[in-house]
C-alpha cells in the first residue's frame, strides 16, 4: 500500500511515521511528501529520509480547484492508497474529501468535538481546561470532523505551562497517528455508515 504524507510546518508528525516505516513497524510504503509552503523545515526532514518531495504551491494556481488537481494528479501518479495530513494547513474541499474518503487521516491536538480549529492546545490551556487530548480521525467534508479512529485524553496541570502541554501533546500525537496507520493497514479499521469500529487485538 502507498502513503503520501502532507505537511505545511516543521513535520514532526512526518518524522515519526517515518520512524516507525523504517523500523518495520508499519507495513507501508511512503511514497511522497505533499508539501503547499517551500519554506517548510517538513521538506528537509523528507529529503533526509529519501522520500520524495511534491511541492505544491498555492500560489502558482489560480483557484483552489486548480491546486487540488494538480494535487489529484500526482496522488494518481504515484498511485496513493492512504493520505495522512500532518500539520497540512489546507483546507481540502468537499470534491477532494469525496474523491478519498475514508482514506484520508488527520491529526488533531485534542479531544474532537472539543477545541477545533488552529489554536486548539492555546484554547484548552487558555480556558483552564482540566484534559484534553488528541484524536487521530478521518477527515469529511467539516472542519476537524469526521469518523473518530483513536484518542487518547491528557491532563492539564496547574504546573502545566503552554510550552510543556505543547510537549505532552506532540508525545502523544507521534505515538498515537503511527498506531492508528498501523491499525489501518492490518484492516482493524472498519467504517460504516460514517462510524468507525477498531480492533486492537
């Protein structure tokens, strides 16, 4: 089966998929980096890692259909089975989530439906929350939703600073999304009508 990752940042995420492939620990081939931002650290991770890099920049496409294509086309090319977006900050379209659905993961650092959106680890420190978390799930046609594949919660203490909840949570996410790849892969993610069973055995 053929990964692509797509990554905008740092690629942390990337990294730690990586890691697990390359251990032997996930039976997959990455394939490709999808990458919209040129000046992302994700693309030197990459290329350290002898994975391919497809840059993309939105800026060189006159509509965000265009940009999607171009994007489409390549996933055809090198004949992608599972996307994993990793910090990609794009949202994708209803006609692109279509197009792959339930073969499209995300990573998201919290417990969904709670905090959505960009700033969800500042929200929950911000609001004195007592846990959050993080949710690995399919992407669907909303923003951070869809079919829920693994979460696991994390408590905020009172000693908790932003930078060390930050570091909690980016623990959490790089051994959350390879297991939850992983699972998929072993056919242990069963989806129906929208709802997502997983067996960990």
């Amino acid at each position: 089966m053929n990964l692509a990752i797509f990554a905008s940042g740092r690629g942390s995420n990337f990294s730690a998929i990586t890691k697990e492939i390359k251990q032997g620990k996930i039976k997959v081939k990455l394939v490709i980096l999808v990458c919209d931002n040129p000046e992302a650290y994700v693309i030197k991770r990459a290329l350290r890692a002898k994975v391919k890099v497809i840059l993309v920049n939105r800026r060189d496409f006159k509509s965000r259909a265009d940009f999607e294509t171009a994007i489409i086309q390549r996933l055809e090319c090198y004949k992608i089975d599972l996307i994993a977006l990793a910090g990609f900050m794009r949202l994708l379209s209803p006609a692109f989530v279509r197009q792959y659905r339930n073969r499209i993961m995300n990573i998201h650092p919290s417990l969904l439906p709670a905090f959505k959106g960009a700033h969800a680890i500042e929200d929950a420190f911000n609001r004195k929350s007592s846990s959050t978390g993080v949710t690995v799930h399919f992407i669907d046609e909303k923003v951070d939703h869809g079919p829920i594949i693994l979460q696991e919660e994390i408590e905020i203490r009172r000693s908790d600073t932003l930078t060390s909840l930050e570091k909690k949570i980016h623990a959490v996410e790089h051994k959350l999304y390879p297991q939850a790849i992983k699972l998929f892969l072993q056919g242990k993610v069963r989806i129906r009508r929208r709802r997502v069973s997983v067996s960990t055995l």
